[in-house]
C-alpha cells in the first residue's frame, strides 16, 4: 500500500466479502464483526509489504475464525497428514446462501478445521490449495477434512438433530458468550421460563414468556451454571459452595428450548448430579 488511506480504502473494499465469510464460518454476525475488526488492527500494525491484500486478509481473517472455534471446542483435533503449504490464497469469492439453522446444528458438530474447509469450499468456492494455505496443512488433507464435514451434512435429518444434552450445553454456552442470534435459534417460539415458589424465594423471575424476552433475559447470563443430570434429565445447576442451589430443569422439544423451570425444592436439589461426573461437595 502507497499510504495509510490507501490501505484503509483497499480495506474496506474488502470488508464485506471479509465478513461474509466469518459470518459464516463462525455463524455468528457480532464475532464476525469483532474478527473482521482484529484483522483491520493486524492489517495497520503489520509492516510487511503485501502483494495481494485479498489473499492477505482472508487469511488472517479465516485463521482467527478457526481460533474462536478451538476455543469453543478446546479438544485435540486429528492431523490427517503433515505437508508443506499451497501458496498465498488469492481466489475470487462466491457470495454463498446464508448458513440456516438446520445447517448450523450440523456444523457445530464439526472440528473447527472441518468447519473452516467445509464453510470456505463448499460455500464459497475456494481451491483446496487455498484452503490448505489457510489451514496450515496440505491440499489432500484439505480435500478429506472437507469430505468428512459433507459427509456429517449427508446424514439423515433425524442423526442431525441434537440430542438433548447437547441443546442444553449449546444454550448455556451461548448464553455465557452473550450470543445473542444463537440463543434465538436454539428457543421455541413460545419458550417460556417459569419457579417453583423456593426458587422464586431465591430470587428467580416467577415466569418469562416468548422467544425474544427468554433470550434477552439468558444473554450473557448462566456464567455459574454447571450441566447436571436432574434425575435422568440433562439440565444444569448454579452451584455455590459445592451445593446446588438453584437448578434449571429444560423441556426440550424437536431440538430446541421449550422451557426451562427453575427449581430449589429440596427434594429437587438432593436428586442433582454434575453430569462430568464430580461430586457437589
């Protein structure tokens, strides 16, 4: 770039195509947004000549996606081989259908490279050269991380759908992360939060009706909240002090939130188990 302005007009020629594919990588338009901006800060602080600020930036912008996602899902991933990378990525981008919540239920199932390889092939047209650069890792290993993400798309809806445990954790989590779009998707219409009266004593909202107002009570909420098993139901419990004080007992219908009870009867609590299998004291 010949100057500051230069760069910043070149930058934001870019920022749509930059945001589109974060978007749908992460499936989350505010993360997009904040990556899109950490590759801007990467972009102004770097001093590297660039040659190609396209391939420059998807890049960047890619490989912070699959940061967000290691950190969402902080397990080992498997190497499929180790090989040296394709050259800078410079393809033209496809603007793709956006990512439905069928199709989001899936990918959240995939390792973060399946993702990032599926998302950026399938969706967008990349070369698996490209997506190997972005990757760190070879064309072949590219071609089959992607195979195996089409192959988790292919399997029949009722395999696709999450079991209940998994809504549970997928709420709490984008609860905790203050998500407010995923939230939406993972609550029925008419998703209703109620008490019991000891709970209500603990200070829990009597009742909360409607997708929107259920949402926006759980954004950026249920940060002590551990998963449990209430009895043989997934749930999950504020623990304080190595005792369950309050628990949150979902009723789970076709893969999403329906309610969700609070509940600190004694007898309630005594039957509550941390489904990582410690002990609450």
């Amino acid at each position: 770039m010949t100057n500051e302005f230069d760069q910043t007009a070149a930058f934001e020629a870019e920022r749509p195509r930059l945001l589109r594919i974060a978007g749908h990588v992460l499936g989350d338009a505010s993360e997009a947004e904040d990556v899109v901006q950490q590759a801007w800060l990467r972009l102004h602080g770097t001093s590297t000549q660039i040659d190609n600020l396209a391939g420059w930036l998807t890049t960047v912008t890619t490989r912070l996606c699959l940061d967000r996602l290691r950190q969402r899902t902080p397990v080992p991933e498997e190497d499929l081989e180790t090989a040296e990378t394709a050259p800078d990525p410079a393809d033209e981008v496809a603007l793709a259908d956006t990512v439905g919540v069928a199709l989001q239920v899936v990918l959240d199932r995939m390792s973060p490279k399946e993702r990032v390889a599926f998302v950026l092939h399938d969706s967008f047209g990349f070369e698996f050269d490209t997506i190997a650069a972005v990757l760190d890792t070879s064309s072949t290993a590219a071609r089959k991380l992607a195979s195996r993400a089409r192959a988790k798309v292919a399997q029949p809806a009722a395999e696709d759908a999450l079991a209940d445990w998994e809504v549970v954790d997928a709420f709490l989590a984008a609860a905790r992360g203050g998500e407010f779009t995923r939230l939406m998707e993972l609550l029925a219409p008419d998703a209703v939060i109620s008490a019991d009266s000891a709970a209500l004593l603990a200070g829990t909202p009597e009742r909360i009706a409607g997708r929107d107002a259920v949402a926006t009570f759980f954004n950026g909420a249920a940060q002590a909240a551990f998963p449990v098993f209430l009895g043989d139901r997934p749930g999950a419990a504020w623990i304080h002090r190595g005792e369950a004080r309050v628990a949150f007992d979902f009723v789970i219908a076709d893969g999403r939130v329906q309610q969700i009870t609070f509940r600190a009867a004694p007898e309630v609590l005594a039957d509550v188990r941390r489904r990582d299998g410690a002990v609450l004291r």
